[in-house]
C-alpha cells in the first residue's frame, strides 16, 4: 500500500493544503490532501531511545506529554496488520522537513496522525501509538522524527484535553467554544506551532460562525446582507476561497442561467454565460448534456401521452390496460430506464408532489 501522502518530503517550507469545511462541528478531522514526496528516509541507527528535542516554538510540554516523550510505550515486536478498517486505505496526511532534517510543522503531521488514531477502538493507544513512532522514525531523518514524535505526544495531550472538555460541558455558543480549543491548543502546542497546525481551520470556522450570524440577522436588508457575507468571503484563506467557488459554481450558474431564460435569453447568450463561468470545453459538455436531458425528457413524456391513452380506453378491461401499459413501457426504454421511469413514477404518485 503505497501513496504520495507516505513518502518523506524534503524541502524548505510545506504549505498546508486546506480541505473545504462543509459543516461547522468543531471536534470533527478535515479530509487530508497528500502531496507527492521522495522515498522515505530509512535510518541506520538502532531503535533505541532518542532524547526528544523540544519543536521551536512550542510551549513547555504539558505532563502527560513529557510522561510519553521519556520512553516509549511497552509495545515490543512485531506490530502485527493494520488494524481492519484501515486495511486497503492510504494513509493521509504527510510529513516533511527542511533541508537541515528539522520537521516542518504542517496540518499534514495532524492528519498524519489522526490516519493511525482512527483505529481507536480496534487497538490499545499504546500500541496505536508504537505504530506512529514507527511510521515517524522510517520516514524522517533522526531529528525530525524525534520532533515528529514529541509532536504526536503533545498531540495526543491536547486530544485528552478536548475529551475533557467535552465531558464538562463545551459552551453551546459557537465562538466561545472556538476560543476554548485555540487556547488549549496554545497551551500545548505554543503559539507558533499551534497556528502551523489549526491556523487556516481556524480563520474558516470564525468566518463560518460570523456568516451564520448574518444570515441569522433579520434586520438586515437582502442587499447588506449578501455584502457582508461577501466581505466575510474575502477574509478565508484562499485555499478554502477557491474550493468554495468551484464547489458553489455550479449552483450559481444555475441561476444566473435561470435569470437570463426568465430574460427570454437566446442560446448563444447561455453558452456565452457558461464560458465565462468555465470554459468553451465545458459549455461543450453543458450543451451535450442539456440536448441528452430533453431528448429522454421527450421521450417520457411521448411514453406518459401513449400510456394515458391506454388508460383512457374504454375498450380494454383492467388487465388489458396493465398489459399494454407494460408492453409499452418495456417497448420504448431499457431495463436501466424503466427502473428510472418507475421511480420517477412513484416519486411524482407521492402526495405533495
């Protein structure tokens, strides 16, 4: 098993790929993107224990995480299979160094581990934990791995903080909860390493809980209220800015598209939208696919014409209906169309519909 998210990248700064966030539940993993990178390091030195030297940047380590950063979990041997559910998967996330082999800190090491801490359930955390040291010492020159690890144990601290905080009782109030988990993580990671880590997430979710606030707000007029979500847009990272358009567009294009038919727009003022909005490519592929939506619309409504008639006829009983209602169906689609002119049926049989 074998992804580009596996492999040792040594460069001078890793930028942090920023997944879209679609929901605004706090305690929940981003979606990892991988970067392409060399072959792992595969250090020549013994397993033994390897003084951790503190991340630059990082706040003193919290107890539970200098405990973890002395030794190494009682974990011995041979690790065994991944555990099932992530049997066949690729690991997310990524890791990478610099070019003196100091870990650069990135919300790819986030996801790194959280790839591992999935499993939780299936192994013990010791032993979850032996998997990620092992992973961190083949992939990383020596300094970076022992970084990695001292990472991974403040990391694992700060996990045991948010369970804490969960259980006592988070705000309900958006913001405040935000603020909690900020400042936990600048407890445990520091300032520096906390904003490599949750920087980006962070500007996203506070720009998410402000534009929940506009939308909440009656008293603003329709035309203020989209200014402000639009201001609030342009203060996302512009990893999250673009990922937003592309997954917006489509429903913009369709009312832009719906404002210029309202218009009595012509064809090649449609397709002048649609390369605007994409490109002459996909125009191309818009065309194809609004000519192949109203030739099988013309289709079903030629076969609901036909099967009305049928219906209709008084010269035919009951059964005679349901043949020739069937026959005609069977005669003018495929087995895979009448299984969607069915459901379409059924759908539109369905009382508010």
């Amino acid at each position: 098993m074998e992804s580009s998210g596996r492999r040792l990248t040594a460069v001078a700064l890793i930028g942090a790929a920023v997944a879209l966030s679609g929901t605004m539940l706090l305690w929940s993993r981003r979606a990892a993107e991988t970067e392409p990178s060399a072959e792992p390091h595969r250090p020549s030195h013994s397993a033994a224990v390897v003084p951790r030297h503190p991340l630059p940047g990082a706040a003193p380590a919290a107890p539970a995480a200098r405990a973890g950063a002395t030794r190494e979990p009682a974990v011995s041997g041979d690790l065994g299979p991944l555990p099932a559910s992530l049997q066949g998967t690729d690991i997310d996330g990524w890791l990478g160094v610099d070019d003196d082999g100091q870990l650069v800190v990135t919300p790819g090491a986030r996801w790194f581990f959280d790839y591992f801490l999935s499993a939780t359930g299936e192994e013990s955390s010791l032993h979850i934990r032996a998997r990620i040291v092992a992973e961190l010492e083949t992939r990383l020159p020596p300094a970076g791995a022992r970084q990695a690890i001292d990472l991974l144990d403040r990391y694992l601290t700060y996990r045991a903080h948010v369970r804490a905080l969960q259980e006592s009782g988070a705000p309900d109030d958006l913001l405040q909860r935000l603020v909690q988990l900020q400042e936990i993580r600048q407890q445990v990671f520091g300032a520096t390493n906390a904003a490599a880590l949750f920087g980006e997430e962070e500007k996203t979710q506070l720009v998410d809980i402000q534009r929940r606030e506009v939308l909440s707000d009656q008293m603003l007029s329709p035309d203020e209220r989209q200014r402000r979500l639009d201001e609030l847009d342009e203060q996302l990272p512009a990893a999250v800015r673009e990922a937003r358009a592309r997954a917006l567009g489509p429903l913009q294009l369709m009312r832009d598209e719906q404002q210029l038919l309202d218009a009595g727009a012509s064809p090649e003022e449609m397709r002048a939208l649609r390369e605007q909005q994409f490109d002459a490519a996909a125009a191309d592929r818009l065309a194809a696919l609004d000519g192949a939506r109203a030739e099988w619309q013309q289709r079903v409504d030629d076969y609901h014409g036909a099967r009305l008639a049928i219906e209709a006829n008084s010269s035919l009983n009951a059964a005679a209906r349901a043949h020739a209602a069937d026959t005609l169906l069977r005669d003018r689609f495929t087995p895979q169309e009448r299984l969607r002119v069915e459901a379409l049926d059924s759908f539109q049989s369905e009382p508010n519909h």
